[in-house]
C-alpha cells in the first residue's frame, strides 16, 4: 500500500525535474556565457572584420569581376594576390583558400573557406578523425584537419617563407571559417612548432583568427596557444558550441535540430569536473572574442558589443536553443555584425576624444594584460586538474628549449610538413607531467 502511494510522489519529483531542465535549457541565452569577460577594445578587434572579407573573397571565381560584392568591399587589390586555390587546384585535398599580402596593414595573410556542402571531399576531411589514438603535441586533435593543414604547408611552404624574409616587419595571419577556421588553427600550432622553416619567424609575428570556429584540439592546446590563436562567435553560433565530433553534426545536418536538442539534454547530464578532465574532449582554440547582440528577454537585436577572455571552465560548453544557431554561424552575417561591433567602439573613442599617445599606452597596456590573462588560464588549468595542462616556464607556450621543437635536427629544410608533423606524436606523457611539476617548483 505504501509503495503504491508513493508512486505518484515519485511522479511529480520526476516531472519536476523535467520542468526544471527545460526552463534552464530553454531559457538559457549566449549573453550569459561571456557576461563575466571584459570587452573587447577597437584595437585588438580591428583585423577581424577585414579578414571576414578576405574569407568571402575565396569563394570569388575572380576578384576582377566579383559576383556578391564590389572589389571596394574586400579590401583586396588583385595585384597583390600571391596565389588563390580552388578545389581542382587542390584537388580536393583541403578547401579553397587565398594568399595575400596586404601592404596598408603589413600582413601576410592566409584565408581559408568554410565547408561546401556539395562537396564530398570537404566531408572526407571531416571523416578523417582519428582522435585519441595518438597525442599531438601533448593533447589531441582533428586529425582530418591536422592533415588539411600539412597539404597548405607543403604547397605554400617556400611562398610563405620567401614573404616572410622580404618584409621582416610584417604579420603573418592564418584565418578561415567553420571547417576552415580548424586548418588554420592547426595550421598556427605547427607553424609555431616549427618556425625555422618560415625563416625563423618571431612567435609575436605569428597569429591566427578563427572565425565561427570549430572544436579542433583538446582544452590544454586551446589554453596553451591562446596567445597566438583567436576565436570570434557570433552570439548563439552552435558549431563552438557542440562538442560532437564533426563528422556526427555533418552526417546528422538535415536533421542538425534534433542533433542539437540531444546533444544539449546529454551535456546537461554531464557535471563540468567530468568534461574538463576528458583529455580527448575537443574545445573552440585560443582566446575567444564573442559578439553579443541578443539579450534575456528582449526582443529584436541590439547594438553587438565584443567581450573577450581565455576562459578554462565554462568555455562555450552548453548548445544554445535558439532559431538564430545555425544563421549566427554564416560568414556575411558575422562579417556584417563584426564591422558594426567595430565602428560602435571606435564612435566612442572618438566621442570621447582620447588622445594619440594615450590610445597607444593602452595597446601596450593591453598586450601586458592579454599575457597575464593566458598565464592565469593556464595556472586555472593545472588548478583544475586538467589533463597534460601545463604553465610555460618562459615566455609563450613551452620554455625557449621546447619552444624550437626539432630545429636543432640536421637536413631539416628537406624534410616534409609531414614528416615534421608526424614527430609531434606521442605516446607517453611523462615529459608533459614533469614539465607540469617546473610550476609548483618555481
């Protein structure tokens, strides 16, 4: 009798808990993820905007005679395109991408396109996963991706390097969209690995932004290279958001709704502790800068503002549910709300009229802070027990030793991207966890 008036107890605990979860994930917003980050200054937004175009272009067939927009609007002069490869060029290997070199704001640039949905050989990228079977530098990649990265290298290699010693003062920028922002991500970390084959460019040169971008590489490679990797996310965007291995959410795209709200009831059920200590887990790379337009309970859209941060825990783990999830993640609506974040923050340095120098003392003061910001992320990371997590002893990633990778090696020059990706495998990690214990002796 007693178990038979208990069951309608039992009943309402049940529907309770079920209301409970729906308000929390329904009525969870993507303002609420970066409420805490500081906001973003004009300076350090500037690039973003313009390399949103310099993607767009790489779905131009030619630049000369452009079919979305006028060639204003790209900022590209044609005379100063080193290269720019369609899928016939690559065959099919890796997506189409450009080569600029953009004298008004001394950088090299490399901009790759997203994934083309008619394209089988952009899928075979996303297939080949075969995460978790080796370490990559200490944590885990997409290895579809990692690849796609060497096929640019072994192809661009001597243009890259040729540029890279002609203007010694110049930037060199890796950036890309969705399935592109992943190559050019994994693009950076090699690059940085192994910067005596581009003529032993400085790390401060080196920079990637990865537009709307995928989760490519476990959260001890997001942290450690969040001072040359950037993120930029567009309010409710789903991709930074689902930590589905890539080639589930695209098998699973005509029915991406569905995908989601599973996803989203099964990461609810998953504590964080859990999540932050699955080394294989992948994560959105580096810093992250997410573009805020939408509010709680407001309607319509509000002037975006950019807040940024490098965050351990709480970085971008819960899918949005949201109309806006899939439109949030496509290049023009990014590139238009990242132009307009930007003129809204340079309207207010002018209305308040600051002065030359003092925009300058607040670079150098910026730059000082975004280095205290990534040692304390990964101190946060260690504190958390994240797996093969470790802080630099020296400046950057790894102590100046580490940092060279494997230049000390005879006849490297000859050697393929390939090859010299392939050392970065491991299979133990003892060297990482001594490395871990240099903080607690320092």
């Amino acid at each position: 009798m007693s178990i038979i008036c208990g069951l309608p107890i039992l009943e309402c605990v049940y529907c309770l808990a079920c209301t409970r979860w729906a308000c929390k994930r329904c009525l969870h917003n993507a303002s609420r993820d970066s409420e805490s980050w500081a906001h973003a200054t004009p300076e350090e937004f500037d690039p973003i905007p313009r390399l949103c175009r310099y993607i767009l272009a790489v779905y131009e067939k030619d630049l000369t005679q452009p079919t979305m927009q006028p060639p204003q609007s790209y900022n590209i002069d044609p005379k100063c395109l080193i290269t720019k490869k369609n899928y016939k060029d690559t065959r099919g290997k890796v997506p189409p991408y450009l080569l600029y070199l953009d004298h008004t704001h001394s950088d090299i640039v490399l901009a790759i396109r997203g994934l083309n949905l008619a394209k089988e050989s952009d899928y075979a990228v996303l297939l080949d996963n075969k995460l978790g079977k080796m370490k990559f530098d200490g944590g885990y990649v997409h290895n579809g991706l990692l690849r796609a990265a060497e096929c640019i290298l072994d192809a661009e290699c001597d243009s890259l390097k040729e540029m890279v010693e002609k203007y010694p003062s110049y930037t060199l920028t890796f950036t890309g969209h969705s399935l592109g922002s992943g190559v050019a991500a994994l693009m950076t970390i090699v690059v940085v690995r192994n910067r005596d084959r581009l003529g032993n460019i400085e790390r401060r040169r080196i920079r990637c932004y990865a537009i709307a971008p995928a989760r490519c590489m476990s959260l001890n490679l997001a942290v450690r290279y969040a001072d040359v990797i950037n993120s930029v996310v567009l309010q409710d965007d789903f991709l930074p958001r689902t930590a589905t291995p890539l080639e589930d959410i695209f098998k699973s795209l005509f029915c991406l709704p569905c995908l989601l709200c599973l996803r989203c009831m099964r990461d609810t059920c998953i504590s964080e502790e859990r999540m932050l200590k699955d080394s294989r887990r992948l994560y959105a790379p580096g810093r992250l800068y997410h573009i805020v337009e939408r509010k709680p309970f407001r309607c319509g859209r509000f002037p975006p503002e950019v807040r940024t941060a490098v965050p351990v825990d709480g970085r971008f783990e819960h899918i949005v549910l949201s109309c806006n999830a899939t439109s949030d993640h496509a290049i023009l609506w990014i590139e238009k709300e990242a132009q307009k974040a930007l003129e809204l923050m340079q309207e207010k340095d002018n209305e308040l009229k600051i002065p030359a120098k003092q925009k300058m003392e607040r670079q150098k003061t910026l730059v000082k802070e975004h280095e205290e910001e990534h040692t304390a992320a990964l101190r946060r990371a260690v504190t958390l027990a994240v797996p093969h997590a470790f802080p630099p002893p020296q400046y950057g990633t790894f102590d100046e030793k580490d940092n060279e990778g494997d230049s000390s090696g005879k006849g490297k020059g000859k050697e393929s991207w390939g090859v010299l990706i392939d050392r970065l495998f491991e299979k133990g990690d003892s060297g990482h966890m001594g490395l871990k214990k240099l903080i607690f002796s320092d």
